[in-house]
C-alpha cells in the first residue's frame, strides 16, 4: 500500500503541476475518505498550498465529526476553515414548494461544493474530490455535490482499500474505525443505505470488473445502481438535431 500511496501522490503532483495552480482545497468531513485525500495532498503539494474547509450542519453533523477533523488538519499543519452550512440551508425554506428528502440531503451536498468552488475561484486553487471507488461506480454521491470536483483523488481505490491504506500512511484509528455516514440525514450510515456492507459491495464490484458474471441478488441490485446512475459519471449528453 505504500507504493501505491506514492504513486498517487506522484500523480496528482502531476496533476495539479498541470493545470497551472499551486493550491487545493477539500471538505473535510471527519470520515476516512476526506482524512487520506487530505494526507496525499500534502505530501503532493506541501502542507502551506493545502487548504481544508469543514463544513458542518449543525443540529445534524456530530460534534466528534468536527473535532476528529479539526484535530487530523492540526496534525497534517495545514490550514483549515470551519464554515456551517445552516445559514445557506435557511434560505431554501423559502421555496414555494415543499422539499422532498431527497432534495434536502442533496442540497446538502450542493451547498458544500459551493462553498469549496467559491474558495477555490477566491484563491486560484482547484477543488480536491474525496469519493473512492466503489461509491462512483454504484454512483453513491450527489450528482454535482460531493461528486463536483476537479479531480478524484482516490478515486481508484475502493474503499476498502481506502481503509488499508489509510491505516498504512497514519490517518488516526478513531477516523478509519468510525462507521461510514455521510450524515445527510439522521442516523444514516453509508452501508445502511446501500444495503450491503462495504466488503461484499468490492468483492463483487472487482469481479464484475474482471469480467465475470456474480448472478445473486446483490449483484444484480448493484448492477442496476450502476445502470441507474451511468448519467453521474459523465458530463451531461448533447441533444442533436439533423
């Protein structure tokens, strides 16, 4: 894992070198997946061009969200914001149309891309992707929130890879052991909503991958996550006319 951590390291240098910016930025959410993209960043870019924005829903997030994020960014000796998402959450309840669940989860999600864009446009930085590989290919984020970014870090790795490799480069137990939320709603658990834990979801995801043909129930449920969610990992289609 630890040559695979370089690799990653060494291609998002690459990356970032490229598009002629010095600085990123990421959310930064207590969980796994934004702790380790955070880790590869400063060893990518230097601690002083890293910029991590937490942005709690507060009544919602839990505090132990916050605090583990604030003390891994104090830790990694980089800078960190804290914004609350509640006040641009407020504004949305003058709709004058009742909100679904579905859309207040995603708004969610929509408001923190904001913000991160808002200071990536701000500071000439580019905005850092936190999802791993099983949640793009079941297309497990929100369509322009969590999945707007440009570039997925750890993208290539599903997330139990994720969890090996962050334990192998650092990332504190209590963030790699927590239970996977994305908190959207209360006590919603990433496995939950799926309905299948994270082991099955990449053991059959790999061998789909590998060209084989997992014919039990939960391989045909995610294949039509897959399907269902094909439009999330492509920029919108053109409708021509002759």
């Amino acid at each position: 894992m630890q040559e695979r951590f370089k690799k990653i390291v060494q291609s998002l240098a690459d990356f970032v070198q490229q598009t002629g910016k010095t600085r990123a930025v990421l959310g930064l959410s207590g969980g796994v997946d934004s702790a380790l993209t955070a880790k590869i960043a400063v060893e990518a870019l230097g601690k002083d061009k890293v910029t991590v924005i937490l942005m709690p829903n507060e009544g919602l997030t839990k505090s132990e969200s916050v605090t583990d994020a604030e003390s891994f960014a104090k830790a990694l000796g980089i800078e960190h914001q804290i914004v609350p998402i509640n006040p641009f959450l407020d504004d949305y309840s003058q709709l004058p149309w009742k909100s679904s669940e579905l859309s207040v989860m995603n708004v969610n999600a929509r408001i923190r891309a904001t913000i991160l864009y808002h200071f990536a446009n701000t500071h000439d930085a580019i905005v850092l992707g936190t999802g791993n590989k099983t949640e793009l290919m079941l297309g497990y984020f929100t369509k322009y929130g969590d999945g707007a970014c440009d570039v997925e870090v750890i993208g290539s790795l599903y997330k139990t890879e994720v969890w090996e490799m962050a334990k192998a480069v650092g990332v504190p137990e209590v963030i790699v052991n927590k239970t996977p939320s994305a908190e959207l709603t209360e006590g919603q658990t990433d496995e939950g909503e799926m309905g299948m834990s994270y082991a099955e979801a990449d053991e059959i995801l790999k061998r789909i991958e590998n060209g084989e043909n997992p014919t039990d129930s939960t391989a045909d449920r995610m294949r039509e996550m897959m399907r269902a969610s094909e439009h999330k990992r492509h920029v919108p289609p053109i409708i021509h006319f002759l």
